[in-house]
C-alpha cells in the first residue's frame, strides 16, 4: 500500500469520526474541541486529528444533545482535511518526504492479505511481534536489484524473507527496481554487480563515517553458489554482530588472509570452512 | 649448488608448484574481496546515498510477512 493510499484512509477515517462526534454531549466533546483549535498548517492538523480519532471513536452514539459550535467546527476540520486528502499526489510526494509518514504507511497490513499479519522488524516502527527482540540495530541493510535474470536475483527473492527472519534486530531496506535503476546510474561501475546487499555500520564514528561491507552476488553465476554466499553473509552478520572491529573480521574471515586463510584456501574448501566457521 | 640434474629439476618444480599455489591463493583471494568486501571510497558515495533516501523517506524498512 502506498503512502498516498494510507494517508487517504486516515484522513477518511479521521473526517468520519469527527462529524460522528458532532453528536455527542457537550461534555464528552472537551476533548474534540482541543482538537477544533489545532493549527491551520496541513501537517499540524494530520498530527492534531489523528490522536482525538481514538478518544472520539470509542463514545457512545446514543448521547444526544449535538452542540452546533462543536458541529461547526468539526465541518471544519473536515473541510481543511479534505482537500489535503484528495489529491493522491501531493499525499505521495508528502510521503517521500517525511520518515515518519512512511514508516507508517508501511506499518499498514497490506488489504490483499488479510490472513496474513505484517511483523516490523525495524526497531524504528516499534515491537510488533513477540518474537521482536529489544536490541539496538547494528547495522542497516539494503539489497539493490535491479532486476536482471540472474540466478542470484532469483535465490535473493526466494531467501528474503529468510534473511530478514535471521536479521530482524536490523532493518532491511529492499530498493524497488525503479531505486536500484536510478542507484546504479549514479554509481556505473556496479552494473552488473547486482543483486548487492550492502550493509552499513551504524556504530561508524569519526572521520570515517561510513563503515561496513557489502556482498556482490550478481557475480556469481549459479544459485548454488548464490545460496553459499548468501548463507555466509546470515551466518557472518549474526556472529559478528557485537564486533568491536567488522572490517578486520570481513578481512579475516572472509578474504582469507593470512597463514590459516591461504591453508584453507589451499584446502580446496574456502566456501565450506567459511560455512563451518 | 646442485650435485645433478635432478637436484635442479626438483628444485625447479618446486618453485614453480609454491608460485602456482600463491597464484592461486592470491586469485581466490582476489575473487573473495570482489565478492565480499568492506566499504571503500568509491562504496562510500553509494552508502551516503543510500542514507540519504533512508533520512529522507524514499525507502523503509521491509517488513517481514508471517502467516497468522
């Protein structure tokens, strides 16, 4: 669902209980009236609106007495509402450009699976399952695709869910093809390199400010070999999650380097003992 | 140095078998960083925009959909 589409409900949502609110008793409607003199500007009003949908919703339609101010004023926020929800649009680029709103958006179980619950992972959007635990994010991970038909992209989307199952105190940011297009035109020399999954490292500070690794598995040429790496990458993000130095554990671990690397590698088995490892 | 022959041609595929096996460490390596590497500068001007669509809202978090 996109950002337009929740933020149209909402605002729906928020019109109707307003002017159900407009019926009720004087007395009950204190906490409408805190709501009627929110501030004019759009955003300010979606922020105001939202909260007394919960109070106003609750209350018991058969209290009589409507009081027109209280109706009035309710017309009017209705009013103000509208046309900041009608055109899809603006709500859309609105969407873009706010965090918070797309968080939300996204927090919204999608209408075409109603048997289905939508867990957030990310820290940022909050607990939303049992199994969630309460750790701080170490890193943030994006996959780039950008759409070839490549084996890689094929075992990426089956294990995604997979990966994020085993990843989930981090969030995953999953570009669309559009993004992963626009971001590999700004950085050519990735073309080709993609799927990628690029992890950054949210304890970087100093004068480096982006630490982590990232995973080229368009490189690969078969799945299996795909699979291999992209267990490597589950099994080497959890045990390395409270490393005090990732990019020497990527050096050790992963590129082989010294005396037991080159045994390994000499081994014939570099995929397998990092697997073991 | 050498007492024969054979002395010289056991040394010479010797040192021909060490170098073919640093080659090949060498060229796994190669492969493994390419594949799997750390942020370099050029990764660095990816990662920054990448945050900042992430400040900026253009990409949120997946969420991970279980069957009820």
């Amino acid at each position: 669902m996109t950002a337009a589409a929740t933020r149209t409900g909402t605002s729906g949502r928020a019109k109707h209980a307003l002017s159900a609110s407009s019926k009720a008793a004087p007395e009950q409607d204190a906490a409408e009236e805190t709501a009627a003199s929110q501030p004019e500007g759009a955003d300010e009003q979606r922020e105001g609106v939202d909260e007394p949908t919960e109070t106003v919703a609750v209350q018991p339609e058969s209290v009589d007495g409507p009081t027109e101010v209280i109706a009035a004023q309710s017309e009017s926020i209705a009013e103000q509402i509208e046309p900041s929800a009608a055109p899809v649009e603006s709500v859309a680029a609105l969407g873009e450009s706010i965090p918070e709103l797309a968080e939300a958006s996204a927090a919204t179980p999608k209408a075409g699976a109603p048997e289905a619950k939508t867990v957030a992972a990310s820290p940022e959007t909050g607990p939303a399952s049992p199994d969630t635990r309460d750790e701080k994010p170490r890193f943030r991970i994006f996959v780039i695709d950008s759409g070839w038909n490549h084996p890689a992209s094929k075992v990426l989307n089956e294990n995604i869910e997979l990966i994020h199952a085993l990843t989930h105190e981090d969030p995953i940011y999953v570009l669309d093809r559009d993004q992963s297009v626009a971001l590999l035109r700004k950085n050519k020399r990735l073309i080709g390199h993609d799927p990628i999954i690029a992890v950054h490292d949210l304890t970087a500070s100093g004068f480096r400010k982006h630490l982590g690794f990232r995973l080229h598995l368009g490189l690969l040429d078969g799945e299996a070999d795909a699979l291999s790496a992209l267990k490597m990458f589950a099994r080497f993000i959890n045990t390395h999650r409270e490393s005090q130095n990732l990019e020497a554990d990527v050096r050790r671990k992963l590129h082989k380097q010294g005396m037991s690397g080159a045994i390994e590698i000499v081994g014939g088995a570099a995929h397998h003992v990092l697997m073991e490892a | 140095m050498f007492d024969s022959f054979g002395d010289v041609l056991g040394g010479a595929v010797a040192v021909v078998a060490i170098g073919y096996l640093v080659f090949e460490i060498e060229q796994k390596r190669k492969k493994l960083r390419t594949l799997f590497n750390v942020i370099n500068a050029d990764d660095a001007v990816m990662f920054g925009q990448l945050e900042d669509m992430v400040a900026i809202g253009v990409i949120i978090p997946h969420h991970r959909t279980v069957a009820a």
